[in-house]
C-alpha cells in the first residue's frame, strides 16, 4: 500500500480545520460582552501560546507554588477518581458561573486548565480568553501526557546527550516525588557523563501574570 506523504501546507489546513471545530463546539456567550474577536482568539490558538509544559507545571508543584491554581475541567466523578495535587475542580459548562467570576478577575494565581486531553480545557481557555482574561493557560497534552512525560517517562534509549538526559532525570524525579512512576531506570551514560549539578526544568517561556481582564 502506497505511504501517504503529508505536505505543511496539508497539515496547516487540518490544524486550522481541528481549531475552527473547537470554536464552533464553544456554547455561545449571550451574559457577558467579548473584548476579543474569533479571529484574535484563532490567531493565538494557531500560535500556541496557551500552552504550558508539563515539566513547568511539575516543578511548580514540587516546589509548592502559591500562586499555581490547576483547574480539572472533567465531570466531577472522574476528578473525584484522580486528580493532580491541588487541582480545584469546575467543569467546563461551570466555567462562566456566577460563582467562578470573583476568583477569574483576581490577578495574583495564574490558572492552568487541565483534562484529559486538551480540547475540553482549550475550549475553556478561548471563552475566559475571549472575555480580557490574561492569567490562564492550558497543561499541554491534558492527563494523558502528563502520565506519559511525567509520572512514567521512558528513559532515553541508545545514546543520549546530556539535555536529553537531564530531561528524563528531571522528569523521573518530579514524577517520584508527585507520587506516580517506578523507580528510574539505569541509564546508558556513565557515570562520569552524568550531571554533576541539580537537574533544572527544560527551559521554556515564563508566563506573565497579569491583570484579570484586560
């Protein structure tokens, strides 16, 4: 059977299609005024700027971040199965209550909506988004890859440079110590090869927290 080949411009036409179904299936917002258009909205969504690395949120955990505030935006029963340290529970169709307004237009935490893949939570994002919110981000992969990037990692296999390396000890070690995961496999450097200092997270951009509604 012939391999299909997939172009970029293939792929950008199925990411713009994926994004357009996700903000056709946001219930429209009849209670509150917009300050941001759909176009504005699919313009960051294209960028990715919503998201934030499983490995950032892990070291905030690890290192108890006061101004971290996980929101699981599953049904209650699933939360209620498993959830991620210090997540509040608000389903998605919660998500504009009265109730939730107060601690939205707050701007000390940054909120970082999860569920178990990112739809859900990407909805959920464009609708605060389109209402000025600017402290809100989405844990890219949802549970799904946190299971897999944090709480059981898969060492790296042949040879592997250092940042690859420290990358799976961080993971490994974040994991451990939120409770998930076995213990660390026996990698393939020497030990000689092995960091001499303290993992740091990967890198990546630092989120402002800014002002509740812009």
């Amino acid at each position: 059977m012939k391999k299909i080949s997939f172009t970029p411009r293939m792929l950008l036409t199925a990411g713009l299609l994926t994004l357009g179904v996700i903000i056709a299936a946001v219930p429209k917002n009849t209670t509150k005024p917009y300050k941001l258009t759909a176009e504005q909205i699919l313009d960051e969504l294209k960028s990715g700027t919503q998201y934030i690395e499983p490995e950032q949120v892990a070291q905030m955990l690890v290192e108890k971040d006061p101004f971290l505030q996980l929101i699981d935006t599953r049904p209650q029963n699933e939360f209620d199965k498993f959830s991620l340290p210090g997540a509040i529970n608000i389903p998605f169709d919660a998500i504009l209550s009265d109730e939730q307004a107060e601690m939205f237009e707050q701007n000390v935490k940054t909120f970082v909506f999860y569920g178990n893949g990112t739809t859900q939570a990407d909805e959920a994002w464009m609708l605060l988004r389109q209402l000025g919110y600017n402290n809100i981000s989405v844990l890219r992969g949802g549970l799904n890859y946190w299971a897999e990037a944090i709480l059981n990692p898969n060492p790296p296999a042949g040879i592997t440079s250092n940042d690859e390396l420290a990358r799976y000890n961080f993971r490994k070690g974040a994991g451990q110590a939120l409770g998930g995961g076995e213990q660390p496999a026996e990698s393939n450097v020497k030990p000689s090869d092995k960091p001499k200092t303290p993992v740091q997270p990967p890198k990546g951009k630092k989120k402002k927290v800014a002002g509740g509604c812009s």
